[in-house]
C-alpha cells in the first residue's frame, strides 16, 4: 500500500466569481501584481512570496486548483519573473517560478513569454534549480525534487526556444563525458577519431577560473544518475512503499525516454547513461515487480499504441525497440571490458548498452509531431489525421528518407552491426 500525502481532487462545483473575488490569492494579487490594479501596487515583498508557497503552494500539497488561481492572476509574469534576482532570491522564490512554468505547459499555453523579458536572470535562475534537483531531504522534499524534474523535462523539450538552448546543451555535449570511467571514454574516443579532437578542444578552452562550475555541470545528468539509483535501490518488496519515492523514479525515467528520444541531446548521453548501467539496474530493482511500480515497468517496456494503431491500418510494419539490456556479440564482448556491480555482486558482462527509443525511421516521427498535442474524439479521427499526413508527403520527402536511410546503415556499418 503506498503511502504519503497526495492531493485530493475536489468534486465540488467550481468556484463563483464571488468566490474568486474573496480568495486569499486575489486580494494579494489586487494588492501586488493584478494588472488592473497597477496605480495602487504595493512594493515588491519577498515574504509575499514565502507565504505564497509556504501555505498555497506547499501547504497544500500542490493543490492544483490553488495553483490555477495563481496562474489565473499571471503571478509569473507580473511578480515573481520580474522581481527575480540572480543569486538573491529564495528557494521558494525559484521553486514558485518552477510551479508556475509547470502549469503552464500542463494548460497547454506558452510558458517561455515571461523570460523573454529580464533575460540576464535567467542563467542565474537555471542554475538555482539545477542545484536544487541535486538537494536531498530536508532541505528539498521529495515532492519539490519532483517538480523539479517536470520542469527539466520541459526545458529538454524546449530547445527550439534560443534561452532554454543555451542552458541545456551544455548539459548534454561532449563535455558531458568526463564523467565517464577513464577506459570507457577511451574506447569511446578511438572508436570517433575526431571526436578526440575536439575532446582536447575543450580541455585547451577551458580557463583555470570557470574549470569548477564548467566541471560541475558536466557532471550534473550523472549524478543526478546516481540519486535516482540511491533512492530506487532504498524501495523493498517488505513493508510499506513511498507514493512520493514511487512518483519521483516514474518522472525520472520520462526524463530519461524524453532525453534519448531527441537526436540533440542522445548522442552523448547515451553513452553516459550506459556506463551508469541505468537500465540495468532499473530492471535489477524491486519496483518493477511491487503493484505501485506498474507505471515504471511500463515504461521500462513501452509500447506505441499510436504507431500500432497506424501501421496496422495502413498495413506497414513497425520497427522499434524497448527498453532492454542488449546482449553484446562474441566479437563485441571480445573489446568490451564491462562488469556491473549490484548488491556487492558481479552480473554477467555481457549485459551491455540500452536502447529506449524507437529506430530513427522517417514515417512515424512525422505522424507523430502532427499528432502531438491534439486531442482527437476517437481512433478513426487519429487515422484520419495521419492519412491527411501521408498525402502531404512530396517526392522529394522520400528521397530525403532513403538518403538518410543510406547513411545510418554506413553508421551501422561501421560500428560492426552493434549499434543504430
């Protein structure tokens, strides 16, 4: 049986305008931030915002209709972006920026508007959170480490917006590999000569002054890596299990899917995420296996229901792959050195590296954007949105298809058939 506090949805009716005028929010906003209020603001009060998350925020358990009342008044874009100041501000400060950016992208509105003003902060605050995800209990809940890691997820799927670009690919770029053990990130380098070359690039460019943050963010997706492997081994098939430990490792490995499913984050990562042996121990732990972990065995096992539903009715076949250790060829094992430790014990090291996305094929990928974000009243509105797609398709799209087609396969060639 889980345990922990979860937010109750209310099934009561929805709230008068009365109601919404005599609300605590409102009458704060009226006093501070409403824009039909402006002539009578009051001075910006960093308590406002401590009191804002410590009783509407947290104190409620991230009660969504408390959060909706604050999106409703822009509490985002009239008083906290624009009071927000490059290491001065709280953690509840950045915390409530970091709620409010999630509802946001859960109402399906533009959240990245509010940044594009005081863009200076916005580096300053990027690294306040990252250091939060890596806080442990008390002085960051598990709940908040949560949300934290929802609002990565959207700044990863962001990278088409030039501000959340520039924090985010440092994350995921070559530099990223100095996490990695010393032999690996050799073999690595040996196998992609100029590779190597712009590995000793970096270590050139880099200055005596700004080596410890630049080596500290390099190390950030590995140690973050290491927390959830912590808290995932701390849950035991005895006694009761954490809903809030549960929620965390589920929004985790979303985090993980979403980072190997986008070609400009994957390529490096990828490697990382092998050698932390992720997936491996994933399967290894005892979640997958408790009824509270249906969800994350789930999505260690995906299935694609959109793209069996399409290629099933357009008579095509479906290439993809799941979530599973790949089992290394003789020749491979041969050049791999690889041995997994887990609970004091060596696994077999033929266990090697994972593959969590489907292969990079061109037709599905462009359903799936045209799909994304639209809700659709039945299956037969879904074929029809991806029929209305494939008619759209010129020659000139194939031949794009067939010419990458021929330069993955020399890929594959390369590596000797072992990886895509």
């Amino acid at each position: 049986m889980a345990t922990g506090t979860q937010s109750m949805k209310s099934k009561g009716p929805a709230p008068t305008v009365d109601q919404i005028n005599a609300d605590r929010i409102t009458q704060l906003a009226n006093r501070y931030w409403a824009p039909y209020t402006i002539e009578n603001h009051l001075p910006f009060d960093d308590r406002v915002v401590e009191d804002i998350y410590t009783k509407e925020i947290r104190g409620s358990n991230f009660s969504i209709r408390r959060i909706m009342m604050l999106e409703f008044s822009q509490y985002l874009e009239n008083y906290l972006w624009p009071n927000y100041l490059t290491s001065k501000s709280s953690h509840a400060h950045m915390m409530s920026i970091v709620i409010m950016v999630n509802e946001k992208f859960r109402e399906r509105v533009p959240a990245w508007q509010p940044f594009r003003k005081l863009q200076e902060h916005f580096p300053g605050f990027f690294q306040q959170m990252l250091e939060a995800c890596l806080m442990d209990e008390p002085n960051c809940s598990l709940r908040e480490q949560t949300a934290l890691l929802v609002f990565l997820n959207h700044c990863f799927n962001s990278m088409e917006v030039d501000l959340i670009r520039d924090q985010v690919k440092r994350l995921v770029s070559l530099s990223m590999w100095v996490s990695l053990q010393q032999g690996r990130r050799e073999q690595e380098l040996r196998a992609v000569p100029k590779w190597r070359k712009y590995w000793k690039l970096i270590q050139r460019k880099d200055t005596q002054e700004a080596r410890e943050k630049l080596d500290w963010e390099r190390r950030f997706l590995q140690r973050l890596m290491v927390k959830f492997m912590k808290l995932l081994e701390s849950l035991q098939p005895e006694g009761e299990v954490s809903s809030e430990v549960v929620h965390y490792c589920e929004r985790f490995l979303e985090l993980v899917i979403d980072l190997e499913a986008l070609l400009p984050t994957r390529r490096f990562f990828n490697t990382v995420l092998d050698d932390c042996h992720v997936v491996v121990r994933c399967h290894l732990s005892h979640l997958p296996r408790l009824p509270e972990g249906n969800l994350f065995a789930q999505d260690l096992r995906p299935s694609w229901p959109c793209a069996s539903k399409t290629g099933a009715h357009f008579n095509m076949k479906k290439v993809c792959s799941k979530i599973e250790p790949r089992i290394l060829t003789p020749e491979k094992e041969k050049t791999t050195q690889m041995t997994i430790y887990y609970s004091g014990e060596a696994q077999d090291p033929r266990l090697g590296t994972s593959t969590l996305v489907p292969c990079d094929c061109f037709l599905f990928p462009k359903i799936k954007s045209a799909l994304k974000g639209n809700r659709f009243e039945s299956v037969d509105a879904v074929k029809a949105k991806a029929m209305e797609v494939m008619k759209k398709l010129s020659e000139k799209d194939l031949q794009h298809c067939f010419q990458q087609w021929k330069i993955r396969l020399e890929q594959c060639r390369g590596w000797g058939g072992g990886k895509l």
